[in-house]
C-alpha cells in the first residue's frame, strides 16, 4: 500500500556561510565535505549541501562562545563563570544531547545563533583510524540533521496532515518546537580556526569535561573571535509517502484481528547506506522470506503490517502521522511495534526494548549465530537491553499510543556514537563494503533476529508478552528515581538541584522518604510490589501454559480412547484444562493491554504529547530515555511539589496496568466432569 499523508513542512538549503574575524585573522568555512577516490559517490553534490533542518534563513553577527555540548549543566558552568551567551553566537560539539535540545538551550538564553561541529574525541581520530582508513570520520565530514525540539513533541511541527493544531497535539505552538536563530553544522576541519581565537577573557578554568580532542586548550570566549553565520533555507509544505505491505492473519478484517507492525524509514540525509539503508535492506529481506512461506501455504495468527517511513529524519513525520491518524485502530489491534533504524554499523548488537519484550527477543538472540565467532549470538552479545527513549520511529507507538516497541542494531563496540560518518556524505555503500559488513553477513542476522522475533509474536497462541521482565524493569526505575535524587546518578541538567529539592523539603515530614530527603515514593513501591506479585502469580503461569498447548485437547481424546484407568469401561478422567477461543483472547488481550495502562491521558508535565509515564526522551537529553520522566523531570526542576504529585499519577498507572494483567482471570464457576 501506498500513503501521502498531504503536507508536512519540510525544510531544504539554499545557500549558507560562516566566516570569522579575530584581529588580522580572517576565515571562511569550507561548510563542504571532500571527494575520495575510494568512495565512488563522495563527488556528489549533495557533499556541499551541510545543513541542519528547521532552521530558519538569517543573517547575524557577534562575539563566539564555546558551550561544549550545550546541555543546562554547560550553561550553568559558563554563568558560573562570568560568561553570557546573550547575543553571542555559540559553538558546541555534538555529543551527549540531541542537536536541536542544544539550540533550544542556547536560544532560551539569549543566543543569536548556533554552530554545531562534531568533535574527534566523539567519532573521530581520537575513538580510532578515521576514513577511508576506518570507520571513523574524516576532519571535514559533516553532521546534519534535524533541530526540532524532539523532546517537547515528535512529528511535523507545522501538523499540516492533521485536524489538530500543533498546540492541541503537542501543547505548544509551531514556532516553540522549533529555532528561531539560525544554525549550521560544520566540520572540525572548519571549527578548528574558530576554536583557536577564543580567549577566556573571565579569568576562570573552564570545566575539565569542557575539553574536547582537538589539540588546543578549549577556551570559553567570548572573542576575540567575531563570527557572521548567513543560512539561507526554503522551509516549505511537502508531501511524504509512507510504504506498507499486509499480511493477512486468520481474522484479517474481523473484530477480533491483532497486529505486529515492522518498521525502517527509508529517507535519508544523503545515500544514508548504514542510516536507514542497512534497516532497509533487512526489511526487505523479511519480506522476502515472509512472501515465501506465504507461497507454501503458510498464513500467521496475526496480521502482519511492514512500514517503510517517510521523512523520520526531519523529526519522525511518516510514522508520527501514520500513527496519530490511525491511533483509535492501533489501540484496539496492535500487539507490539518493532523497528530497525541503523541496521548495521558493527558487530555488537543493540537492543532497547520494552520490558514485555525482553523474553521473545532473548529467545530470538539464542537462535541466531554471530558471523565472526561462529557462537550463538546469546554468548557474544553482552546481555544488555536498554530503555527506549526517542530519534526513531518507535517514539509515536510506545510514547504516544503506549504499544510495546522495539529497536535493533548492530553497532560499533563502546563507542560514544553509532559510527563515524554518521548523516555525512560519506555514509555510502563504499563506506558500508569496505568499513562495516564486507560480506553483508550481520545485514542476513539482523534480518533473521527481526523475522524470527515478528514470527513469534504473529504466531505463538499465546502473544508472548512477558510481564515478569517488566516487573524487574520497575524496580529498577525506582531505583533511578533515588539514584537521580542522591545526586548519584545525573545527566545534563543537575546543577544545584538536589540542594532546592532537599531544602525545599526539609520542613515536611513524611515516611518512606527517598534516603530521607522529603519525596514520599512508598505508593509507587506498593504498586510495583502489586505489580510484581500479578506478573509472578503461579497461577497466571498455569494459564500460559495451558493456553499455549494448541493440541491439549486432541492429546485428551486419544488418551481416553486408550481406556486411562477405571473398571468395566466406566472411566472417572478429569481432562486436561482446554483453553478455548474466549479464554484464549481474555489472556491475550490481559497481555497486550498491560502498556497501554502506563498511558496518562494528561501527557507528561508540560509535554502533552508524551503520555507514557514509565519512560520518555529526557527533556534535555532528546535520544536518551528518562525514567519515570515526570517524576525526575520535577526533581531536576526542584519542583518537589510536583513530584508528588507526579508519584501519585505513576503509582495509579502502575495500579491500573495490575488490574489489566489480572484481566486473565475467569469468572469463579465450579465444574467437575464425569467421563462414562
């Protein structure tokens, strides 16, 4: 199938320059990334195209400041410093918070405009061999890519598509989730000279974590250096196209029909071989496979739904509408979303999952071998699973309509990126042959592990939901939340936080107080233990069990036929427990309706659109997950008000989820069976 979702806004380059001025020195940016004669494609002239998405055109002026990588903790430290952005042009390196977050910090204080370069210590020379040598990027290799304000509201900012405003969807208005200040992305061939005329004129030793892996001291500024960033883009309505294949399951088209949605966008920065096309070239290959087995006369329990997403590098817009427009019909059918974005870009495989998940996609890894070792891929991999946060298209499913979700990659070790030529010219099919999968071999198991794990989730009779991984998951969001609160654990956003909460609280009295500083989290642990005690109920795993022999009847019939027990052919049996249609779908349906409850229809604080309580993109981090979003997000805010609060809408929607999983239960009857 095939489906424009009309008009979205879309954002193009027309022209862009930044040059600087620091005493005698003048410098003009390259803004361009070179040709390679390894890399067959390079010469494109898209390579000359860098720019980042929704910025607006503008033209400004003034003094430089380093922000390092933009986050409200490198704000604080420069005003700590002595050190004002306002009506400064400022430079930080890409790394540790999405791109358009750091704008949006930038220009809520005052900046005027924003450079964005990507540093070596983050995916160049200083992580190993740049290319066409490795993996990494080359000194003038571009990051583009979008600056929406992903963490206030995902999809298309202007929601043209839709019958709703952005400030009905989102609780904001377009102009809000996106810049106002011009921005360019750059190389750090380019940032280089711009990084060597800035001074520290305040006197002050910047942060330690404020040095970079450029070979200078990173100084603050602001000056000497003086820039000018022009950015000239035609930001416009569009049309996108999403793309969708169906495959039937066997109550296709009646009330009672449920659904596994796959999906991979398909829109890229530039030949995008690693991002999207390796997630591209997997869905395919299951396509493929699935249209085989549907030759020989296979056909799922379930339908099958495989998305190629339109236009998700500007900020998820194919997907968030394709999910926004049909939310009513994914509530009611949806068992589980699963997405692959960067399918390959190494040999270690990713996994960021929700919890009911955790059980078919460990069943899938033991399946698969890993292409280097020869060993299952379970004894290489490193066990890992992490909590789904935003940046790719299972963001609308899961944080939005509150569908279990999923999202695979093989990826480059410990790196602190995905891999070096990340949304750059140089993410090229040469790229990917020559520096990441030679043999295509881990783009043949990601297809596998993706398949393998649909299949199950299409055909098993009971929907392989597990609710005791979830569980385990909850402690350990509390534990976050007390972590967050010590001050242990913080990213981002920490500066003098625990110190306004503590002192906010410390004239309040209450028990069960995290580390006895003031927030009352005893009614969300009683709800998780609740929880808990549902998922591990040795009768619900009685019921599983019995409901996932498909043949427990038919064994029934052949063994009384065989005369079991008894004198003069009168035989007593109690039958084996015969899960029928209704109880059947009463124990899916308790299944699949456990992520929903997590839904707070209010949204998260001040971010509508996010209406999962269990876990959402950090506010100030974009890709990374919070959670318990709303409860930390106070706590960062040191609103303890709040937080209360927000414990008590968690701990209703954990309540709310138990009552869902204890949905299984039938209605108490008492029956016995006397066989003659």
């Amino acid at each position: 199938g095939h489906a424009p979702f009309g008009q979205v806004l879309l954002a193009y380059p027309v022209n862009r320059s930044v040059s600087m001025r620091a005493g005698d020195t003048i410098f003009s940016a390259s803004l361009s990334e070179g040709e390679l004669p390894n890399d067959a494609t390079s010469g494109s002239r898209w390579r000359n195209m860098t720019f980042n998405a929704y910025s607006p055109s503008g033209q400004v002026e003034g003094d430089l400041v380093y922000a390092n990588y933009g986050s409200p903790d490198d704000f604080d430290a420069l005003a700590k410093m002595g050190v004002s952005v306002e009506n400064k042009i400022v430079i930080m390196r890409y790394g540790s918070t999405f791109r358009g977050l750091k704008v949006m910090n930038a220009e809520r204080r005052g900046a005027i405009g924003v450079v964005i370069y990507s540093d070596p210590m983050e995916d160049g020379y200083a992580v190993g061999k740049t290319y066409p040598d490795g993996p990494w990027r080359p000194a003038d290799s571009v990051q583009r890519g979008s600056v929406q304000f992903n963490s206030l509201c995902a999809g298309d900012p202007a929601r043209l598509y839709s019958n709703q405003s952005t400030l009905e969807l989102c609780g904001f208005e377009m102009q809000d989730v996106i810049p106002k200040i011009p921005v360019l992305p750059m190389s750090w061939a380019d940032a280089l000279p711009l990084l060597q005329h800035l001074s520290n004129p305040s006197g002050v030793t910047p942060p330690a974590d404020f040095q970079g892996g450029l070979p200078l001291v990173y100084q603050t500024g602001p000056g000497p250096a003086r820039v000018s960033l022009d950015v000239n883009n035609d930001i416009h309505p569009g049309v996108i196209h999403n793309i969708y294949a169906t495959i039937p399951g066997v109550d296709y088209g009646t009330p009672d029909d449920r659904m596994v949605v796959l999906g991979n966008h398909r829109d890229a920065w530039v030949f995008g071989a690693v991002d999207p096309n390796s997630g591209t070239a997997a869905l395919l290959e299951v396509s493929r496979a699935f249209g085989t087995l549907l030759r020989e006369g296979w056909r799922p329990r379930r339908t099958i739904v495989l998305c190629s997403w339109d236009g998700e590098e500007y900020g998820l817009l194919g997907s968030t509408a394709w999910g926004e427009t049909h939310a009513s019909f994914l509530s009611d059918k949806a068992v589980a979303y699963l997405n692959v974005d960067v399918g390959v870009s190494g040999q270690n495989l990713s996994v960021h999952v929700s919890g009911l998940l955790s059980d078919v996609v460990r069943g899938a890894i033991q399946a698969v071998t890993d292409p280097a070792s020869g060993k299952p891929l379970s004894e290489v991999w490193d066990g890992v699973m992490g909590d789904l946060g935003s940046g790719s298209d299972y963001t609308v499913f899961l944080d939005r309509l509150g569908i279990p979700s999923l999202d695979l990659s093989f990826r480059q070790g410990n790196a602190p990126t995905s891999y070096g030529v990340y949304h750059s010219v140089y993410d090229s099919f040469s790229y990917m042959q020559q520096q990441i999968d030679p043999d295509f071999k881990y783009h043949v198991v990601q297809a596998q592990l993706w398949g393998l794990i649909a299949l199950r989730l299409a055909s098993e009779r009971v929907v392989p939901l597990a609710p005791v991984p979830l569980a385990l998951d909850l402690h350990r969001y509390i534990a976050y939340i007390q972590a967050l609160f010590d001050g242990t654990q913080c990213a981002g956003q920490c500066t003098h936080i625990h110190t306004r909460v503590r002192k906010s609280a410390s004239s309040r009295r209450q028990h069960s107080m995290v580390r006895g500083g003031g927030l009352d989290l005893s009614p969300l642990q009683d709800a998780v233990a609740r929880f808990e005690g549902a998922a591990m109920d040795a009768a619900l795993a009685r019921e599983i069990a019995i409901c996932s022999e498909e043949r427990v009847q038919k064994r029934w019939q052949r063994a009384r036929g065989a005369g079991v027990g008894g004198l003069n052919g009168v035989r007593r049996v109690a039958p084996p427990e015969v899960c029928g249609p209704k109880r059947l779908k009463r124990l899916n349906e308790a299944l699949r309706l456990v992520e929903r409850a997590f839904l707070d229809e209010a949204g998260l604080p001040s971010r509508k659109w996010f209406r999962h309580v269990l876990q959402a993109p950090g506010l100030y981090l974009g890709y990374g997950a919070d959670l318990f979003p709303g409860i930390c997000q106070a706590i960062r805010d040191g609103n303890l008000v709040l937080a209360q609060e927000q414990v008590g809408v968690c701990s209703s929607r954990v309540l709310a989820a138990v009552t869902a999983l204890n949905s299984w239960m039938p209605l108490p009857s008492a029956h016995s069976f006397l066989v003659l």
